[in-house]
C-alpha cells in the first residue's frame, strides 16, 4: 500500500493541499484503472485480501460452528468468534455485544421487533430525523402501526444537517427511542452522536445509530458515541454481502427477549417450553453466514491496515476535490459544504437517470434515484438526485472523467 501525493494530481490545483492520497487502485480487482466506480455508498468494491479470505473460508477451511466436535469445525467456530471479536474491537465494543445480522436493515428490524415490542407500548413516541434511509424508517413504522406508538420527525437545518438543537426540543419524557443515520447516505451530512445521546439518555430515551455510512469512512468508539445500538452493513465497509452488525450495550441485549427462533439460540428445548441461551447467540437462530463473518473481519483487518484515518482524509480531499469541480460547472450541490465521502448532485433541469446513464457511457458509475430516502427527497422538493460518493480506491482521475461526463451531459442537454 503505497501513499501518494496530492500535489502530483492532475486536478489538485483547485482544492487546498492534503498531505497525502492513497494509492490502492491495484488492490480492486473489481475496479480497472479505466472505470470511475463512484458509488461505493451503496456497495463497496471488494480488496483482494477479502475475495482471497472469502475463497480460502469456502475452500480449504470450509465446516460448519458451533456444532461440529471435529477439528475443522472446532477452527471455524474459533475463526468465527474470532471475526466478532475483530469487529468488536474495531468499533470500541465488547465481542458479548455484537450480534451478526443480514445487514443493517435486518439489525434495525431486529432491535424494532424484540426491544421495540418489549419496550414501546401506546403513546410512546419514537423520534427520527427526515433524512433517514427507508431501513431506519419501516420497520419503526411497521411497530408504531403495531403498538398505537407515535412517530416524531426532527427537521433538518438549511444545509441538510439534523437540526440537532430541534431535535433535542423534540424528545418529550414519552420519547422512549431516538434512531438517526450517523452519516447521511443523500447528503454525506454526520450527527454529532454523543451530543444526541446525551440529550436522549437525559429523558430516558434509548439511541440507536445507523452507522452504514460512517463505519466505512470514520473512527468508531461505541463508548465515545455513548449510544445503546450501533448497526452497520459488511458490504459498504469492503466486506460480504448478507452479513451486518448489531451493537447493543451489554444490560440492553441481555434484557431483549429472542427475536427469531431456531437452532443455535437455545439451551434446551421441550415442546411445552423452551430456555433460550445467553446474547449475541441468542440472535443469532440458524447456521450463520460463518464466511460472511469471517470476510468481514478481513475487510476490517484490511481497512486497519491501510488506517482508517488514512482512508477518511482521502475521502475528505477527493470530495472536496469532486465539490470544487462540480461547482466549477454551476451543478448545484445538495446537503453541507463538508459532507463524509458523498455528494447528491442536480445537473439543471436534467433527470439524475439520464446523468447517470450519459456518466455510464463515460466510464463512471454513479447512484440516481431516491436513495431509498423518499421523505428527504420530499424535503429537498426532487423526485431523485445524482449521487456520487468516493471511496480508499477513487483517484483524482476518477473525479476528471467524473467531471467530463457532466461536461457532456450539459452539451447533450444544451
Ligand atoms: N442505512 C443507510 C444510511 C444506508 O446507506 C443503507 C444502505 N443504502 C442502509 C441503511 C441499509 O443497508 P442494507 O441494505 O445493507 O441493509
């Protein structure tokens, strides 16, 4: 892994210097050199050390966990653990704390339906922000319809922040959940955690943060965010697909009753009634995604190696470096002038479809539609924006042929 710097880039001239830019294009074999892949927000491209860790868990050190008494199982359920405990310790948490889930959309599904329904009841209020992804929504909504509870929305600011300020005036002592995405997916906007756990804790309310943006782009201590539930997903932080992470505080997960039922989440079973065992196992019903797991601890070992510091000021210079291009085009820019790695683009009167379908032509993918957030799309008064969103592998060349494609766009439109 090599560093590289900014000033030897052929656009740096109109961005302030950064010290250093990462290097790491030849470790994507998914991306060549030739294709400006700006849509790591959805899905991240997979580093070789991850596809080789995949391989060698499906191959040669392939068995089942938890079950099996021979040797090979007995290195898979150790390799298993192993991964949560890797996770754990990357996001500042005990391995007893983290549950492994589908992705994040199933962990806010899982938090809804077993502390949601043991601990939300009628009348009590449940308060989101209005730029929430969809998976920070529904499942809130599918509970409040359940248990006659009340959703509250926090506005944002001019800019497209959270209006921390008015969201905090909206916690009322009926507010028994606060759940917020910690980075923007549209925007790229970040919250400020610890100031919003403080104030929810304060009137007995819970936090949960949707981390699916921030834990591939930012430094994370569950014990400085100071939050009850932390989720994210593997894919978007250079792991699997189908394997996600719950983080729950200790006294919570111990309280929360099983979610769903099945092998591995019991300690004995009769048909007149059944002992459930201890957390994180107790989520965890079935076979496990045991590679996905295991991929994702690559991908963490991976992103630990390169440093995550590293990767956050390379992603800071390039979106600043995409933003001034942009803007030198007179494209309006959606959400904050600092936004973590993504950026929400509108070229004229052009629909973000045809932007990205020209920008395809060219070499660059990026995201067009509502991002899965339709009330913020609602809000930004759009029926979808462009979105481009960067990553350890973008290069200043990328962000060039992002710039040209909207060049074109703009002749083919006049
Ligand atoms: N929240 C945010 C902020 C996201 O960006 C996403 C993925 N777009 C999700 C939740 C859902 O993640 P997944 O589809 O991996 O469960």
């Amino acid at each position: 892994m090599t560093a590289l710097p900014l000033a030897a880039a052929p656009l740096a001239a109109s961005v302030a210097p950064a010290p250093r830019l990462l290097d790491l294009r030849s470790e994507f074999p998914g991306v060549p050199e030739t294709w400006a892949y700006l849509d790591a927000a959805a899905t991240a491209q997979k580093p070789r050390a991850v596809i080789e860790a995949i391989a060698r868990a499906y191959g040669e050190d392939y068995a089942t966990v938890h079950r099996g008494v021979y040797a090979r199982s007995a290195r898979m359920t150790e390799a298993y653990e192993d991964a949560r405990a890797c996770v754990a310790r990357f996001i500042g948490a005990d391995a007893g704390e983290l549950v492994f889930v589908r992705g994040a959309t199933e962990a806010i599904n899982l938090v809804a339906q077993s502390w949601g329904a043991a601990n939300i009841g009628p009348g009590d209020r449940i308060l989101l922000s209005r730029l929430e992804h969809h998976s920070n929504i529904v499942p809130w909504r599918m509970l409040a319809d359940r248990v006659g509870a009340v959703i509250d929305v926090a506005p944002l600011t001019e800019d497209g922040r959270i209006d921390e300020a008015a969201l905090i005036a909206c916690i009322t002592p009926e507010t028994k959940l606060v759940s917020i995405a910690h980075v923007s997916n549209v925007l790229g906007s970040v919250a400020d955690v610890s100031r919003i756990a403080a104030a929810a804790h304060a009137a007995g309310a819970k936090l949960l943060v949707d981390g699916c943006q921030a834990a591939p782009r930012m430094a994370l201590d569950m014990a400085a965010l100071d939050c009850d539930f932390y989720v994210f997903s593997g894919h978007k932080l250079y792991g699997p697909t189908g394997i996600g992470v719950l983080f729950a505080r200790a006294d919570i997960l111990a309280a929360m009753p099983p979610w769903q039922g099945g092998g591995a989440m019991i300690e004995e079973v009769h048909f007149e009634h059944v002992s459930y065992t201890a957390p994180p196992l107790r989520f965890e019903a079935g076979t496990p995604h045991i590679v996905g797991a295991i991929g994702l601890a690559a991908a963490i070992s991976w992103v630990e190696q390169v440093g995550i510091a590293a990767i956050e000021a390379h992603e800071a210079a390039l979106t600043a470096l995409a933003r001034a291009e942009l803007e030198s085009l007179g494209v309006r820019i959606f959400g904050p002038s600092h936004s973590a790695g993504i950026l929400s683009f509108a070229v004229g009167e052009v629909h973000p479809h045809d932007v990205a379908t020209i920008l395809d032509e060219g070499g660059v993918a990026i995201r067009a539609g509502h991002h899965c957030a339709q009330p913020l799309m609602r809000h930004l008064g759009v029926p979808a924006t462009a979105r481009a969103s960067v990553s350890a592998h973008t290069t200043p060349a990328d962000i060039a042929r992002l710039a040209e494609g909207v060049k074109r766009v703009m002749r083919i439109f006049g």
